[in-house]
C-alpha cells in the first residue's frame, strides 16, 4: 500500500490530504491555536536581542531549548480526521511528523502556523533594534545636555564679578621697556645714528 501525502501550512492550522492506492482519500486538520499579541511581542523580543539565537533560526538551527525560549509549543494542538478513529489516529500523526520534518530545514514554519509570517517577524525585529537604538541615543544626548547645564551653571558660579577686560588688564605685568632708566632722545640715538650712516653710504 502506497501513500501519497500533500502537508498545507497555514496561520493556525495544519492541513494533511492522504491519499492512499485502496481505497479512499483521508483529510487531516490539525487547529492550532495562534499567538496572542502578548506572546507575538515577546517573541520579537527575544529574536531583537539574543543575536545568537537569531543566528541559530536564520541558520534552520535551532535546538529543543530555544524553541522554549521562541514560545513554540504543540500543546493544545488538536487534529480531526474524516477515518473516524479516535484522534489523534495515524494519519494525524503521520501529518505531524511530516511537518515536523518540514521545520528542520525551515524552523520559520513553526512562527507561520503559530501566526506569525516570517517577513513580519524580521519586520518587526528590526523595527525593536531600531527603537533601542534611539532610545540609546536619547539618553546618551540627555546625559550630554545635563553635563553642559552643569559645566555652565560651575562656570558662572566661579566666574569674576568685574568684566573680562579690567581683570586681564590687571593680571598683565608692565612691559619691561616702560621701565628703562633712559631718555627718549639716548633709546631714539641709535636710530638717528644708524639712519645717517645710511645716508653717508
Ligand atoms: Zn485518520
């Protein structure tokens, strides 16, 4: 006896067709309960900031451990089957392993029929790193600002009463030259004499 099975994956529902040689066609759907805004949040959460567990999924590499962490849970997942036998029967379970399989080489398909799209899970990761970035940003700008707020209010404390120019003005020495012990005419001399060699040249 051979089988043929057909696996269709959709936002909370898993849907098997089994066709088998002799002699009828089975329908499985397994319902799956989808995430809650909640739980779709802190998945998104924990995709944005555990980068080694993002490089584990983009990787089709994900352990037992992180499915825990991703929320990914078949418990109260329930199958029907048009067979009539008491669920879940065989060919239900024949689905579930398929799918199973299926995830493997695609861990995204448990997201998928959890609710989530994977476009839309990357979506929003980037749009979460986005945010923690700018919520970085501000408060480094924050922590800047108050910083100038309180070099400036220091500045001003310490500041001198009187003006810039009368404190400059006192601090300088008097130029050694306003000192000298001669007359305007012997400092000019050298000049003058200089000036008539220049002329007897
Ligand atoms: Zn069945």
């Amino acid at each position: 006896m051979t089988e043929q099975l057909q696996v269709t994956i959709e936002s909370g529902r898993i849907t098997g067709h089994i066709n088998h040689t002799n002699p009828s066609h089975f329908n499985v759907h397994w319902s799956i309960p989808t995430w809650s805004n909640e739980q779709y949040d802190q998945l998104v959460r924990v995709l944005a900031e555990d980068f080694y567990l993002y490089g584990r999924l983009i990787n089709d590499k994900i352990s037992e451990e992180d499915k825990i962490k991703l929320l990914v849970s078949e418990q109260q997942w329930s199958s029907s089957c048009d067979c009539g036998s008491a669920q879940p029967c065989r060919h239900a379970h024949s689905v579930i392993f398929a799918f199973r399989q299926m995830t493997k080489s695609n861990p995204w398909l448990w997201f998928q029929v959890l609710g989530a799209p994977r476009h839309k899970i990357e979506q929003d990761i980037l749009a979460y790193r986005c945010s923690l970035i700018n919520e970085r940003r501000d408060k480094v700008l924050n922590i800047m600002k108050h910083a100038q707020l309180r070099m400036d209010r220091e500045f001003a404390a310490h500041a001198p009463s009187h003006s810039i120019w009368n404190a400059t003005i006192a601090t300088i020495p008097n130029p050694s030259f306003w000192n000298r012990d001669i007359s305007f005419a012997a400092w000019l001399l050298p000049i003058y004499q200089a000036a008539n060699r220049g002329e007897e040249q």
